[in-house]
C-alpha cells in the first residue's frame, strides 16, 4: 500500500517530496518535475519556505493531471489569525497555480492565533479549496487546547520524526485520536545516513540508510516528507514498497532513539517578532 487513509477518508501517499530551504527557483522547478516524473504524487511547501511559486510551476511543468496530485501548504505564524489565515491560503493558492490544495497545516502552534486560525480552516475545509486541514509541530496540550474549540479534528499532525526522535508517544496519541502523523526531517537532515546499524539493516535488503528509515515510518503508519532536490536521489526515496523490514530490525531502529532534535521545540518554539 502506497497511501494512508485519513479520518475523512482522503487518501494521501506515504511518501511525499518535502521542499524545505529549497529557495532557487530553478532548483525547486527541477526538484518538483523529477519527483512527479519519478512516480511521487504528494508535495509538501509550505508560505514560509518562499517556493510555493516555484512548487507550482514544476507541477504544471510535469504534465501529471492535478487531480492525481496531493499538495500540501502551511499557514505561517506571522500569517495566523482569522481574516489572516483566508488571506494566506488565498495568496498561497495564487503563488500554487492551483483551485485547491489536498492538505493546508498551521505551521506551528501559536498559542494565541491557533484557535482563530482553525477557525478559518475550517471554513476553507468547508469550503472544498482544502481537501484535509491539519496541524504541525503541535504537542498533546496543544491539541487538546485547540479541541476544546475545535468542530473539525486535525486530519494529520507532521512533525519532526526520525529515528534519533521518534516521538513514540506523541505519534500513540495521535493515532489513538485517530489523526495520521507525517515526519518531517525523516532522515535528520542527514545525519543518520551513515549509522551503521541502520547500514547494516540496508545491506541485508539491498537497500540504502534513506531507504531503510522511510520504511521504518511506513511500517509505523507514518508518512513522511524527504527533502533532496538530486534527481536520484529523490527516485530513489520513493523506491521503499518492494521490502519489508523484520520486527527485530524494527525495534533495532526504534533503540536509536536519543531524543535529539535538528529542529526547534514546539514546547519552547518563541515566534520571532
């Protein structure tokens, strides 16, 4: 299975392209078509990463029918509030080329805007112009905030997870909700690529450390954004459905965990004024 089920009953692939600090245009056109063309149908941007211009011009570029595409886009923090989240997802839809995105996120959980924020997500849920709505980096107290004025259930939370993070518990009370999780920096911005427990695992399937970790998040039922804008290397993250790892190898994997970020902390993240 290529795709996870979310609560509403979109479907949306395991493995998507994630375009974080991809800033030069031309790359970010190039990254997009070759991702598309390799056989990803899901792309993750977001306003903040200054390439939703170029994101959407790969995916007219790539010739693929829209409708068999999952685009994800994210609302700022600077962006967030009522009136200000329309106006954000109305720009982000104008910089995509695009009707409607699959997926719109809030970015991260500004505490005194997310309510408002949701709000008019929920209206652009309504709507039909977001297909799913969802959250990023938000914790269980944020979620539990957000609920108790809430009339729609976030769909997914994507968050950092890798294997030197792998947020066991938030990712169980996320799917005991049933709201899916996407990983983000699911390789830890690389520095996993040369553990060699996970090597040795790669080896034994003829499979690269990359390969192995989006895997290990599949197995997990977790999707996952990899970031690269190398043609082969955004091929071969998605060539990840044709093996299966062991439950040892599994629980070799999650024993990784140190609790190490590469990103910020949501619990201490301070939205810079």
């Amino acid at each position: 299975m290529s795709t996870i089920t979310l609560s509403n009953g979109i479907k949306m692939p395991f493995i998507g392209l994630g375009t974080w600090q991809v800033k030069d245009p031309e790359e970010g056109i190039l990254a997009v078509k070759s991702a598309i063309q390799s056989g990803y149908k899901a792309i993750d941007t977001a306003v903040v990463y200054q390439n939703e211009a170029a994101v959407g011009e790969g995916i007219k570029q790539s010739g693929v029918d829209r409708e068999e595409l999952f685009i994800t886009t994210k609302v700022y923090n600077d962006y967030q509030g009522y009136e200000e989240t329309h106006q954000s997802f109305k720009e982000s839809l104008e910089r995509l080329q695009l009707d409607y995105v699959d997926l719109y996120l809030i970015h991260w959980p500004i505490t005194e805007k997310y309510h408002e924020t949701w709000r008019a997500m929920e209206e652009i849920y309504e709507s039909g112009k977001a297909k799913a709505i969802g959250i990023s980096n938000f914790h269980p107290q944020h979620i539990e905030d957000l609920m108790t004025t809430a009339k729609i259930k976030p769909m997914i939370n994507q968050i950092e997870l890798h294997p030197n993070l792998n947020q066991k518990e938030l990712v169980t009370y996320c799917q005991e909700k049933n709201i899916a999780i996407t990983a983000y920096s699911p390789l830890g911005h690389g520095n996993l690529l040369d553990n060699p427990i996970i090597e040795e695992i790669g080896k034994a399937h003829n499979k690269s450390v990359a390969q192995v970790i989006l895997r290990w998040d599949i197995q997990n039922g977790i999707t996952a954004v990899p970031k690269s804008v190398n043609p082969e290397r955004i091929a071969t993250n998605i060539d990840v459905f044709d093996f299966e790892l062991t439950t040892e190898e599994m629980t070799k994997i999650d024993a990784l965990h140190t609790g190490e970020r590469v990103n910020k902390n949501p619990d201490i993240f301070v939205i810079n004024k």
